[in-house]
C-alpha cells in the first residue's frame, strides 16, 4: 500500500511538475492533455520506454489524464489507451510498443468466460441443436450468403494435366460471380478406380500463397494417398491479384467472397462423375483454419475438418477476412469455438501449437468440443493434436497430422506416403515452380474478357447479385 501511494503520489507530482506555467487543469476542462504527453510523463514516471510512431498520437488528447495512472504502469496505460482504441504490447522489461485496439484478441481468461456463458445455455443434444438451426442460418445472413446470388452458366478453365510420381496436377478457375474468379490446382491420384474422396484445401495467411511448398506437400500427399484435393487461394491473394488489390482482402466483404468461392468450388467438384459425396473434407491453416470452420458449418456436405493452427475462445481472426463481417453478432454472440462445435458430430481434428493463441487448446477449448460431441456419444470423433514446441505454420508435424486423420476418416491410404518405418515420407512430390500452378498464363494475359477489375466494381456487382 505504501508503494501505490507513493507510485500515484509521484505520479501527480510529476505531472505537476511538467506543467508549463498557467496550464493547470481541472474538472472544467475534463483534465484534457494531448496523449504523446501523457506517455512522455508515463515513461518518466515508471522508467519506461513506449515505441510508437507520431503519426499514432498526433492530434490525440486524453480526457482526465490525471486521474488514469495506477499502482503499476500497465494498469495505467490501459487506462489512458483504452478510450482511445490503443494498446500497448510488451516487448521485453520496461518497453512497450504502442499499437491500435485489437477488437479479435481477448485476454485469455474473458475468452474462456465467454465460452463458458456460451456453453450455459444447453445442457443435451436436443437445446444445442435448438441453438445450432438458429445460428446457421444466421451465419450465411451475416455474410450475405442467404440466398446464395444466382451461379454463372460458364464452365470452368481447366490447364492440360502434369504428371508426376503418383498424382497429377491441373490448374482450374472457377466464376463464382460474372467477371469473378477463384483460382485453385487440382491433385489427384494418378491411379484410382471408382468415387474417390474429396478435400477442400483453402489457403491461410503465409507468404507465397498456395505456391508455397508445404502447401504443394500437402496437396500431393493427399491426391498420393487417393483423394482428389483442390487447393486455392483466399480472395485478394494469387492469381485473384490480376483483379483486385492485396489491401482488399482486409477488406469485410472478402470474408463473404470467400465463403462464396468455397461453395462454388464444392460444387463442381461434387459434380464430377469420380466425387465420392459421402467423403468429402476440409482442411486450412491460420486464416483458411477460421474458413476451414465457417465453411464446415455452413455447409452439410463436408464431413470432415482439420482447421490447423487456428481456432480459439480469445482469438476471433486477425484478418477482416475472418471477422469483418458480423457472424460473431449471431445468437447473441457466438465465438470461434462454438462455431467449430457446429461441425458435431461429424469427425473434426484441431491442430494447435504452443507459439500463437492456439497455445491453450487442451485446457479449455478441447474439452468443451469434447463436450459437445459426448452430447452425440461420439466423444472420439474429435481430436486435438497439440505440439507446444512449434509455432504459427503447416509444418511437417501438422501435416502430419492431417494426414493420418484424414486416412482414417476418409480411408485413405496413409502407406503411400510412409516409408519403411511408418515416418511420413514426402520426397517423392515434386515442388513445381509459382508459374506452374497459374491459369491464366505468365502475365496474366489469359484472363478472361468478362474479368472485373478493381473493389468498387466488385462491390455494386455483389449488391446487384445478392440485393445487400
């Protein structure tokens, strides 16, 4: 107690002290001071250092600053911030950088707390499907998916077929809306009889798009052991970039493409004669792991999903792509994780690690999917693999994962990407090169006439499309 007194009692006096002369303030001007000197006086005071550019503070003012500072300083520096839609993140001892308010990152105990004023509202399979057929239609309203908008008569633009050591490739472009493509490469086995599973493999938020190795690993791999698998980008990202801007797809509306773009892609592959409709799955890292989970419950046809590296009760998506539009305003909020509930019964494997905000999968999130799924009595249709030693990727040990669930749910045939000891072996696929895996050649120059260009075009065709 004495150190707190002393701590505030320093506090003012430093603010007394850095006052120019006839600048006192009181309560008839709400102790208003401009914010960089309020942080300027906080690292006085507590010896700290706060990172931040100027333009973050210019022109920004703190109502009562003299009353926000607290016993410790990063009590008080979410106090001063908060108003003001900022935050500080720690560095290391004493040094903080200044960021803007993260609506999708909660602290970790008030996303448990909400999962668990979610989690009181059914007790038996009969009030959670009750809860369940209200947010699902809910969902595809948020997103401004119900109705779906009419789909384009054009037939997709299939690339000549690459073959390599047990799959092959094909480059495919699907209109999702008139003038609006999504790009994606089909793998399949280079030998199969009969209907054979299908598995949807969206893109998350790495570099190099679905060109990326781990991306071509886990494809192959997939199509290798009997699936056919698409893998596609997210909108704004690859090929989608001979139309739109990258900064679009931090835009609210790319969530709502997104789940648009899936759907058509299930479409057609559900539509070829060798689609086994009884086994078809999902499957997506970091920002394609929230879509992998969106998709899942806004569509019966999947049975089965394997979002990697991203659900959780604190973390809603860091990318508007995620949560810019309002499906989490649904039932009276909802979150990430009763969302993945949705999915139950269905088999659902969550792959998390200790490196991002899916660190506490087990403690919390998992038992309660466990939950939801024991209301079924199918406790074991849902998996947590957790590796607290990896990070934020799609690494060997996720893929991995994937594919030992996926052969068990799908029935693939995991020996075809084993060696002699049972290790996952993936030296026999072969990573192509970025302009490999394009439809519309090089330079774009194949880009169909009809193409739309730019977010504004986009933008008056989904409200003619879908009346939002």
């Amino acid at each position: 107690m004495k150190n707190l007194k002393y701590i505030v009692g320093l506090a003012c006096l430093v603010l007394l002290v850095n006052q120019p002369a006839g600048a006192q303030q009181n309560a008839d001007d709400q102790y208003r001071r401009p914010l960089k000197e309020v942080l300027t006086n906080i690292e006085s005071v507590y010896g700290v250092r706060i990172k931040y550019q100027d333009t973050m503070v210019a022109g920004k003012w703190v109502q009562y600053a003299d009353w926000r500072y607290r016993g410790d300083v990063e009590a008080t520096l979410d106090n001063v911030l908060k108003p003001l839609d900022l935050k500080v993140k720690k560095e290391k001892d004493k040094v903080y950088k200044l960021s803007v308010y993260e609506y999708y990152r909660w602290p970790v105990a008030e996303g448990w707390a909400e999962l668990d004023r979610l989690a009181a509202r059914y007790t038996n399979v009969t009030e959670w499907e009750q809860r369940k057929a209200l947010l699902k239609p809910c969902l595809l309203e948020a997103l401004q998916l119900s109705p779906l908008p009419a789909a384009p008569a054009s037939q997709p633009i299939i690339t000549a077929e690459r073959k390599f050591d047990g799959y092959t490739v094909r480059n495919i472009a699907i209109e999702i809306l008139p003038g609006v493509y999504v790009n994606g490469s089909l793998y399949k086995p280079a030998k199969y009889k009969g209907k054979i599973p299908v598995l949807l493999n969206p893109d998350g938020h790495w570099t190099k798009q679905r060109y990326r190795p781990d991306c071509q690993y886990r494809c192959a791999a997939l199509a290798r052991m009997g699936a056919m698998a698409f893998s596609y980008d997210l909108f704004a990202w690859g090929e989608s970039l001979l139309q739109f801007q990258s900064e679009d797809h931090r835009k609210s509306l790319s969530m709502s493409v997104q789940a648009l773009g899936s759907i058509r892609i299930l479409d057609y592959l559900l539509s070829l004669k060798d689609a086994d409709m009884a086994r078809v799955g999902i499957t997506g890292g970091s920002g394609a792991g929230s879509h992998t989970v969106l998709v899942t419950a806004i569509d019966d046809r999947i049975k089965v999903s394997a979002p990697v590296v991203a659900i959780s009760s604190y973390f809603y998506g860091g990318c508007p792509c995620e949560s810019g539009m309002p499906i989490h305003n649904c039932g009276n909020r909802t979150n990430n994780v009763e969302i993945a509930a949705m999915a139950a019964p269905r088999p659902q494997l969550l792959v998390s690690d200790g490196g991002d905000w899916t660190d506490k999968t087990p403690e919390h999130d998992f038992p309660y999917l466990q939950k939801m799924y024991g209301y079924y009595n199918q406790i074991d249709n849902v998996e947590n693999v957790h590796l607290p030693a990896e990070g934020h990727d799609f690494g060997i040990n996720k893929r991995t994962a994937v594919y030992r669930f996926m052969a068990r749910q799908l029935g693939l045939n995991l020996a075809a990407v084993q060696d002699a000891a049972g290790n996952i072996d993936e030296t026999k696929i072969t990573i192509e090169k970025e302009q490999a895996m394009y439809v519309f050649g090089d330079n774009g120059e194949k880009l169909p006439a009809n193409a739309i260009h730019g977010f504004d075009k986009l933008e008056q065709l989904w409200k003619k499309s879908t009346g939002h």
